[in-house]
C-alpha cells in the first residue's frame, strides 16, 4: 500500500515516498516479480531500484526482462 502510486503509476518513473522505500527493504522484490504483470513489473523495478535494491542484468521481473549494464 504504501508504493501503490509509484507502481501503479501510469509514468514509469514517479519517485516513490520515504515510506515506500521503508516498505520495499522488508520485502523480498525477487518473490514479488514473480507475481507481477505488465506494466506494472516495469514500475516494480524502478521503484526497487529507487529504494536501492540491486539487480543482476538479464533479471527478470514478470515478463520484463532488466538490460544488460
């Protein structure tokens, strides 16, 4: 609840809350995209890498799949 404005968003890169970020470091992001749908996986992504969560390149999140660095 407290990131639904940032990946629920319609624009990919809303900036989520201090809150959000509180909440995504409780939580498994990797359990997460596994449950995850377009477009809102994209969303996920960005706001975990935001709050700081590191992902290896070719990751996949849903159906996206993270870019090579």
């Amino acid at each position: 609840m407290e990131c639904e404005n940032s990946v629920l968003s319609p624009q990919p890169d809303v900036s989520p809350s201090p809150r959000c970020c509180m909440a995504v470091r409780k939580v498994s992001v990797s359990c997460l995209c596994n449950f995850v749908i377009a477009p809102v996986e994209i969303n996920l992504v960005h706001v975990a890498q935001y709050c700081g969560t590191q992902f290896t390149p070719g990751t996949r999140c849903g159906s996206y799949t993270l870019p090579p660095a």
